[in-house]
C-alpha cells in the first residue's frame, strides 16, 4: 500500500470524480476552496492511455494534490500500465472505476458491470499494486441488478481485500444495468447506508469510504461518527461548492479557517489569465464556478453574468470582477440587516 506525504488525511473527505465535470480547472478552483479534501480526476480508460497514448488526458497541476487519477478497464496488464502512467506524473492515488453504469461504460467491460467479476477485479488490483508505489483504491457500488447486496457485496470485498486493497469507496446504491439512464442510476435506486456501515463493521482493517445522496458537512460527519473512515461528495460539491467546500477543512478535517469563495474567485484570476494566454477559452473555467454563491445573495445574477457572456470571443477576466461587483454590495446589504 502506498504511503501519502499529507499531514492531515485528505480522504476524510473527497470529492467525486464525475464525467464532464472534474477536470482540471475544476480541481483546480475547489483546490482554492479546501486545502485538504481528496479530489478526483473525472474517468479516464486504459485503452486511451495505453493504446491511444492519449497521456494528455493525464495533466494537472501541482496545486491540486493531494489529487487521485481513476481509471476505467478490465485488463489487468493494460490497466496496470495506466497505473505507471499515473504514478509517474505524480498522482497520490490510482482508483479503480467498478461503479459507472453507463452503456458506453459497460461495452467496453469496466465500470459497474465488474461488480459481476469480482476475480477479475481482484486481478486487476494486484496487477495495479505490483506496477505502482501510490495508494491503489476501489470504487464500487453495492450491487447491480438481481445481486442480493447482503451477500454480494461482503464477497467482493474479501476478494479486492485479499488482492492487497486497502481502501474502497462505497456508493450506497446499485446500479441497474439495464433499464435505468446513468442519470436515473444516481437517484432511482434506493440508498442503502446502513449496509455500508455494516461492512465497516465487518470489515474494520478497510478503510471504507461511502458515497452517494450527501448534501451537507452535517451529514457528512455524521457518517464519520458511525465509524466510516472517510465521506465522498459528489454533485452537492460541484453544485454549491461553498456550502460544501469552505468549511470542510475546519469542520470534518479539524483544519481552519473556513475559505472565502469571494477571494477564491480573485485566487483565480491568474489562473485563468494563463489560460487564456495558452490559448484557452473562459467558459471553459468558469463553467465550475455557476454555483459558487447558490443560495447567496446576487447568485443569480452572478450565474447569468458568467453563462451569458463567458462564451463571446472577448470574454476575460474582466467579467469575473464585474460579477463580484454584484455579489459583494448583495452580501453587505444582507449582513446589514
């Protein structure tokens, strides 16, 4: 099992990796918003890295880590080679995708559907684990389709715990193979969060994360009093990212002050000024950043700034400051009352 050069242990809480969404310049604005959350790379396959050479799909920055590539397969040697890859550039942890249920996913043999293949899994862990020095982790569901998860879900994870797994995130749903959209898989299938502490109960030398349906801090800590040793938060994050992120350094990792999502926005200007400067475009950036006020003062308008003019040819950042025009005078009226 590898080893983390963080102090203070960054998968007590982690943001989830989710496709189109946690890119790097992403990672790298929720970076500005925690110092110690885990964050994740969105899905990225074997075959691209190894076949493809798509090593492109690999970059980040420095300032992300503490920061976990994930990976999609089903073969052991390719994905172990994706593994060095990773390692290589400096990821702190290779993750395993066995919980994505899309169609595109489940064609190409990874994701969910190997939750149907726990020695295959089991391979592709020990395979990973011999090519790399980081932490090599799991992301599972509880079960898909007509999987009794009381008796499935123990058996995969003795199998991924005797492949040398030492740390697996739990989303506490099945995933339905067929019949369900991925986006009907993230909300239809009931949640089943007394079994993924159970598993903790049963399992106490894993390091069990769960996931799926957290909204809140509260919430979150709640399931780290029950005995769970780490909460991934995934849409609740990317969708009011400072209700989520600004205090979590304090409240779940015992590390203040709470961040100020006002200075994180003039945190980001450098950032995307060099963006711009290599030829990117600004939506691109701040795409992340809609719903950093959500529920505050000016959000909306700060929201309608950014979608409705981040895309012209001219757009700098400029706009940014002349959204937090908006929402500075909001949140002092407010305070005022």
């Amino acid at each position: 099992m590898g080893k983390t050069s963080y102090f203070v242990v960054p998968w007590r809480m982690s943001c989830a990796p989710m496709m189109d969404w946690t890119d790097r310049h992403c990672r790298y604005f929720h970076r500005l918003l925690s110092r110690h959350a885990l964050l994740y790379t969105e899905m990225v396959t074997a075959p691209a890295l190894v076949r493809g050479g798509a090593v492109h799909l690999l970059e980040f920055n420095p300032e992300e880590h503490p920061v976990a590539l994930q990976l999609g397969g089903s073969d052991p040697s390719e994905l172990a080679a994706a593994a060095r890859l990773g390692a290589e550039r400096g990821y702190d942890e290779i993750n395993l995708n066995v919980g994505c249920p899309s169609d595109r996913v489940q064609s190409g043999t990874f994701g969910a559907v190997l939750m149907l293949q726990p020695d295959l899994v089991s391979d592709c862990v020990a395979a990973m684990l011999d090519s790399v020095d980081v932490d090599v982790t799991v992301k599972c569901r509880i079960g898909v389709d007509d999987q009794d998860p009381e008796r499935s879900l123990p058996e995969f994870l003795e199998r991924i715990r005797a492949a040398g797994c030492r740390r697996v995130i739990i989303h506490a749903r099945k995933a339905w193979l067929q019949g369900l959209s991925p986006k009907e898989n993230r909300d239809i299938p009931p949640l089943d969060y007394e079994l993924v502490v159970r598993m903790k109960e049963a399992f106490p030398d894993l390091h069990l994360s769960i996931n799926g349906g957290i909204t809140s801090l509260d919430q979150a800590q709640g399931f780290l009093d029950a005995g769970l040793d780490g909460v991934m938060i995934g849409r609740a994050a990317y969708q009011a990212p400072a209700d989520i992120l600004c205090a979590a350094d304090r409240l779940i990792h015992g590390e203040g002050p709470d961040t100020d999502p006002v200075q994180a926005v003039r945190d980001m200007l450098p950032y995307i000024e060099a963006h711009l400067s290599a030829g990117g475009k600004l939506h691109q950036v701040t795409r992340h950043m809609l719903g950093l006020f959500a529920g505050r003062p000016g959000a909306r308008a700060w929201r309608r700034m950014l979608s409705e003019r981040a895309h012209r040819p001219d757009a700098g950042p400029e706009l940014l400051l002349a959204a937090l025009d908006v929402i500075e005078p909001a949140a002092a009226a407010q305070a005022a009352v």
